[in-house]
C-alpha cells in the first residue's frame, strides 16, 4: 500500500510526524510498511535530519520535471499495527 504526503503537507516537518490528526499523514499510525519520502540530494541538511531520525536512502534518482538529483527515503513503520521488517 502507497500514500503520499500532499502537496499542501510538504515543508511541514511531515517526515517527523509533526501532524498525528491530518489525513494524509496517517500513514503514520496505519498498517504501512515502509514510509516513503522524497529529497533534493543536495539538501545535506535536511537529508542528515531524516537519517537522523532512522530514516535511511533507498534509491537516487532524477527529478521528473526538473532533472536535479533527488534521494528517495524510507522509513519502516514501528507505530501501526503491520509488523516491521
């Protein structure tokens, strides 16, 4: 199963799980697997965050629109009721 962050949720700390109550954030809480994020490579910042907080890069890849380096995170879901790999 996928779900994807909406547009409106990005830039608000959505990979942390800051917004437990928005919809498309339930993922969170659900029977996912793997929670997937996206961000630009060269953001070391933002990607050190994440790494920080046990998420790990899965693949590399570019933009689809824009052709820059993107990173593909994932996250295994330790809060809902699937159990994790």
């Amino acid at each position: 199963m996928c779900k994807n962050v909406q547009l409106g949720w990005r830039a608000h700390r959505a990979g942390q799980g800051q917004f437990p109550n928005a919809p498309s954030l339930n993922m969170l809480r659900a029977d996912f697997i793997v929670i997937r994020l996206r961000v630009v490579k060269p953001n070391t910042r933002a990607v050190h965050f994440y790494q920080s907080r046990g998420w790990r890069v899965n693949r590399e890849f570019l933009h689809e629109k824009f052709g820059h380096v993107m990173l593909e995170m994932i996250k295994f879901n330790e809060t809902g009721s699937a159990s994790s790999q």
